[in-house]
C-alpha cells in the first residue's frame, strides 16, 4: 500500500516538475517535448499490446489530443494562479481518465486485459481512491 502511494506521488512529483519546466520552454519546446512524449508512448503500446495499424492511428489521435488538453488547461490554472494543488490534480485525472475510456473502445479484449494489468490499471485504481476520496 505504501509503495503504491509512493509511486502515485513520484508520478504527480514528476508530472508537476515536467510541467514547471515546460512552463520555461518557449512554445516549439513545448510541442516537440509533447511529440516526443506521445510518440514514446505510441510504441509503448504497440510494442506491449501488438497494436494493429488502425488502433495505433486511433490511439495516436485520442493521445495527442487528451494530453494536449491536458496541458492546456494545466496551464490555464497556472496563469489563472491556482495554487491549490487539488484542482490539478483533479485536471490530469479527468484527462487520464478520458484516455482510459477512449482505449477502452480501441482494444481489444486481450489487449485490454494486458492494458489494466499494466501502469494503466495501477493509475486507474489510485485515480479511483483519489476520487473517492475527494468526495
């Protein structure tokens, strides 16, 4: 349980750190770090998953436009100057949770299955118990 939360707050660590030094970045950084980061993730998946070429052109589509969302509205609270860390958190939430409806639809049952076995599963479950939490 401990290793688990741990690992949920390095990531949120390591997310707010990301995100603090894009803010440095001028706007063609911003957007060849986010190109690189998606594609990462692309192969990620169609390596661990065995993607076929249709799901890597929806996957490619749902990421690119979920995490650019994402990012744009992170940047919206920090201009807005939010410092609640919360409302950040509860932005990337219902960002990863729109992607992990949007895979949902994509994969198959296999690859689903090997998908939730994964980071994914593990960030649903703790996205899940911050929710519950929240409320």
């Amino acid at each position: 349980m401990k290793k688990i939360l741990f690992a949920v707050l390095a990531m949120l660590f390591s997310m707010g750190a990301s995100f603090a030094q894009q803010q440095q970045m001028s706007p063609e950084e911003k957007e060849k770090k986010m190109d690189e980061f998606i594609q990462k993730e692309i192969e990620k998946l169609e390596n661990n998953l065995k993607l076929e070429d249709w799901q890597i052109f929806y996957a490619d589509s749902i990421l690119n436009h979920d995490y650019r969302a994402m990012q744009k509205e992170l940047e919206e609270l920090q201009e807005s100057k939010v410092s609640s860390s919360d409302l950040y958190t509860q932005a990337s939430d219902k960002w990863a949770e729109q992607i992990y409806n949007s895979m949902h639809k994509v994969l198959n049952e296999d690859q689903w299955t090997k998908y939730i076995k994964g980071e994914a599963g593990r960030a649903k479950k703790a996205r899940d118990k911050r929710k519950a939490k929240h409320n």
